[in-house]
C-alpha cells in the first residue's frame, strides 16, 4: 500500500497543542505556546518500522513523519524538529484575526489566513530581503487576561486583548542560492522514502542574541519575497534604469575656450 502524505515541503503546521486551533485568543503564559513550522521535509518509514506494540496492540508510531523548521526568536536562530504526522495541524485551521484598527467592508476584508494561502514561492535577487512565511502569523497571534476591578464599591471583571509576538523572525538577506540534489529518496523497491526542496536559499540576518551575522540554506519555500508589512520605503525597490538619451554625447577635453583655439593659417 502506497503511503500518502498529508502536508509537503512548504506547508506551514503546528503542533496539535496550540492554543489557537481552540480559540481566537491564548490564555495563560504565551511561552507555552508551540511555535508555526515550516515543513522541510517529507520522510517516509519502510515497512520495518514498527507501529504498534506486539505486547498491548496500542499503536505507538506512524510511518509518515516531517522534518519541520522553526525560528527561535531567544537564541535568533533556526531549529529542526521531526514530528509524525497525526501531532500535527495546518495553519487553516486556527482562530486568528489581525487587529487594523480601522474596520473595513466585508467586499474589501481579507482574513490573514486567506493572505497567507496565497503566498506564492520568491524570486531569487541576490540582496533582496526575504520573509520567513510564518512572520506574520506569530505577530497576530492574541492573548487574553483577565483582572477584577473595584469600581464604585462594585467588582467588575475587565479583559485585557494584546499581542504575543514570540517566535516572530527579523528580515534575511539573500546571499546565496544552490540546487538540492536529492539522494537517497527512494527504496529499493521504488516506494518513496523522502520528499525534499529542489532549490535552497542561503539567508543572512543579524543574530541579536548572539551578537553576530548568522547565515543557513533553507528550502526557497520557507520564505515569501512579498513584504509582509508595508513601509515608508519598500524594502526592495525595484532597479532604476538609467533612461538613455537619442542626443551624442560631446566628449568635453575635446572643447576648449574660444581664446586657446588655433587659428587655420
């Protein structure tokens, strides 16, 4: 029987404990909370791989698992984590929402989810900045707390809505691009055994925590080349071609003063 896969290279996924599959907004400490992946790749276990227990008959593993990336925003850097199939849940199905400040007509509203399902894979322009794709839904993830207040003799519970910004990732440099030779993807029966990126990009970004410029390849789906957020000044104007002139340029050593001219004899 052909294995087939849930999510692919690309796919952004979280751990099935996070709080906003349940509910629009975090309740509790926001450092709980499991962070959005970014799948990396697709592995698949061969028939060897055991599954259930000879002694209980409980299932105890799956044979399709993926290797997820993450930033860290503490140590601003990058980490990897296996997780099989079944902890794991698409970006589509949490409550989140961002909070613009003006309320727009429903013809105009986009939600952030229906934004983020149209990211499209980047171009590669050697100095461009590049966004990890998960940016914009670790800054709107919400948190909610609640305080009692004695007002006028009465209590009255009031609540508190703000962002929880962990795992949100700096802007990256493209500065390096190379192709994924894949080996070793198949059995030797032909049934797959892994699904990988074709292109990576190597990123540079200035690491905070550890006062240095860091650098890694990491597969061109993890990042989107469209600016999250706008800016005063986009973050990678377009080149400005010099506009060429039909009029011959006059080589100007070549011109002298009326008084040094020789005269024709």
């Amino acid at each position: 029987m052909t294995l087939e896969n849930k999510y692919f290279v690309g796919d952004i996924v979280t751990f099935k404990t996070h709080p906003l599959l349940y509910d629009l907004n975090i309740k509790g400490d926001g450092k709980l909370v499991p962070p959005f992946m970014v799948v990396r790749e697709v592995l698949f276990e061969d028939k060897k791989k055991k599954v259930v227990d000879d002694v209980t008959g409980m299932k105890i593993g799956e044979r399709i698992k993926y290797n997820c990336v993450f930033f860290d925003d503490n140590r601003c850097e990058f980490n990897e984590v296996m997780i099989y199939e079944t902890m794991l849940q698409d970006f589509t199905k949490f409550y989140i929402a961002r909070m613009d400040g003006k309320k727009k007509s429903d013809d105009e509203y986009e939600s952030l989810l229906t934004e983020v399902s149209k990211y499209s894979l980047p171009a590669y322009n050697y100095g461009n900045l590049v966004y990890f794709k998960t940016k914009k839904l670790e800054i709107y993830k919400k948190r909610s707390s609640k305080r009692t207040e004695i007002i006028g003799g009465k209590k009255e519970e009031r609540e508190t809505i703000q962002y929880v910004v962990n795992y949100s990732t700096p802007e990256f440099i493209l500065c390096g691009y190379k192709k994924e030779f894949g080996t070793d993807l198949f059995y030797p029966n032909g049934e797959k055994k892994k699904l990988v990126s074709e292109v990576l990009f190597k990123v540079k970004w200035f690491n905070s925590s550890q006062m240095k410029f860091s650098e890694q390849y990491l597969p061109m789906e993890c990042f989107i080349d469209k600016q999250p957020f706008k800016t005063k000044v986009p973050h990678n104007e377009e080149e400005v071609k010099p506009i060429k002139s039909n009029k011959k340029s006059v080589n100007k050593t070549e011109i002298q003063p009326s008084s040094k001219r020789k005269s024709k004899s």
